[in-house]
C-alpha cells in the first residue's frame, strides 16, 4: 500500500515546501478526525493523481479504523458531485448573464440526502473541493453553510489548508 510517507519521497526537491506541509497540515488542526480525513481523501479524489489518492485511502483507514468507510464514501461523494457543479455554477458566474441563472440546472443530486456520516462535515468537504476547483459561488454557498452550522472559521481554515496541500502535493507528483 502507498502511504503518505512514499508520496512525500517521490516529491523532488523543488517540492520540499509541500513535503513537509504534507506532514504537518494533517497533523495537528482544529478538524475532528472524520473531518480531517474526509477533506483529504475529497481533494485527493479531485486533485486526480493515483499514487497520491491510494495513500490518502490508506492512511484515513488506518486512522478512522471503522469509521474510515462512512467518510470514504460520502467523501468520494462530494468530489464527483463538485465536479460537476464546481463547472456548472461556474460558468454561470463567469459569464454574467442574468438569463442563465434564470435557467434550471437540471441535474441530479440525490445523493445529497444521503450523507452517511453528518451534513454539515459532507458541506465542509465540498468546500474544499469547491476550492480546488475554483467556484466562487460555490465557495462562497458552502462556507456559509458550514458557519451556520457550526463549524469555526479555523476548521474552515484548517479544511483548505489541507486541500492547497493535497493539490499542490498532486502538482509535485506530475511535475
């Protein structure tokens, strides 16, 4: 099995940076562990590097022991669901057409009713995700989501921290 430590091997040098914040951000934060692990293993999932997500599996398994699945899966979730509405409400806020946010999406998310672990850590995972894939509106939708359900600006901060690292940590591997 990958683990984190092989990951940060295979970054050269040019990446110590992200080596050592590899390390640390899944360290010590303000995130339960359920919500530590289910940011990584969504940004993982989003970043679209293989060696890196196998670890991030591996450890949140060996760190969630039972409750790896649960978290695991609404994570795997969230990121397929931002995928595709990370693309959609972004361009309607990039194009800046009053007509098409008259428009419906049209598109399915019922798995949104089904979160397995809680919704408001299932809204702080597609947070992160939504700041990898840069939707503004998305963002700006699922911050106030999670503040209003009770998650601290620090997770929040804590949360995509993790997610700039897994990122740049996927840009290392391919670089």
């Amino acid at each position: 099995m990958a683990s984190l430590e092989v990951v940060r091997g295979e970054l050269a040098d040019a990446h110590k940076d992200t080596r050592l914040n590899l390390q640390s951000v899944l360290e010590n934060n303000s995130l339960t562990p359920a919500q530590r692990w289910g940011v990584a293993v969504a940004c993982a999932y989003a970043s679209r590097n293989e060696l890196l997500k196998k670890a991030i599996l591996h450890e949140a398994r060996q760190a969630l022991g039972e409750q790896a699945e649960p978290v695991i899966e609404d994570s795997r979730a969230a990121a397929s669901l931002m995928g595709m509405n990370n693309i959609y409400y972004r361009f309607r806020h990039m194009v800046g057409k009053e007509s098409y946010a008259t428009k419906r999406p049209g598109l399915r998310m019922n798995r949104l009713g089904q979160v397995l672990t809680n919704k408001v850590d299932f809204e702080l995972v597609c947070l992160a995700v939504s700041a990898i894939n840069g939707c503004e509106m998305c963002v700006q939708s699922h911050e106030k989501v999670v503040i209003d359900g009770g998650i601290s600006e620090d997770q929040v901060n804590d949360a995509i921290r993790i997610a700039s690292v897994i990122h740049a940590a996927a840009v290392g591997l391919e670089s």
